[in-house]
C-alpha cells in the first residue's frame, strides 16, 4: 500500500502542479484581457478628446472665416459706395460746369 499511497502523493502532486499551470495561465490571460481593456478605453478616450479639439478648433476657424467675410464684405461695399460716388460725380462735372457757367452768365446780365 505504500507504493499505492505513493502513486496516490505523486497524482494528487501531479494535480496539484497542473492546476497551479493553470491556474497561472488564467491570471496571466486575465491580466492581459485587463490591460487590452485598459488600452482600448484609453485609445478611445484618446480619440474622443482629439476630435472634440479638432471640432473646437474647426469652429474657431469658421468663426473667424466668418468675421473676415463680414470685413470683406463691408469693404466692398464702401469700395462699390465710393466708386458709384465718383461715376456720378464724373458724370454730373459737365452739367455742373454748365450750370456754373449759366449763374455767371444771368449775374452778368443782371448787372
């Protein structure tokens, strides 16, 4: 019977060693689930905050796109308001000469 309590020890050692392979595989898997777990949130919540800044600043840009198209806009504008300004003028010069030139006449004559 020694020899059977012997084999008996050395199956239940066997057991026990295979176990503890297992049992070390299993930590070392979970640990490894963990960290993937960990790296994937962490990739999204990177990910996440680099649109939100990359949204942030597109919206700055347009903001500010926007406020130089107002300028540029104000700008033509004035610039149209001053052409338009000049044409008339250039073209009312001749008639104003004229019309200058009708007053001297009548204040010579009426003198």
């Amino acid at each position: 019977m020694a020899s059977a309590e012997k084999a008996n020890k050395a199956a239940e050692k066997f057991a026990e060693t295979t176990r503890d392979s297992y049992q070390t595989m299993v930590d070392q898997a979970v640990g490894l689930q963990e960290r993937n777990i960990r790296f994937a949130q962490g990739t999204v919540d990177n990910s996440i905050k680099e649109l939100r800044q990359q949204a942030e600043s597109n919206r700055a840009l347009t903001q500010k796109l926007v406020e130089h198209g107002e300028k540029q806009r104000s700008a033509y504008q004035t610039l149209v308001e001053e052409s338009v300004d000049a044409y008339m003028d250039l073209l009312y010069a001749p008639l104003s000469y004229y019309k200058e030139g009708l007053e001297s006449a009548k204040k010579v004559t009426a003198r």
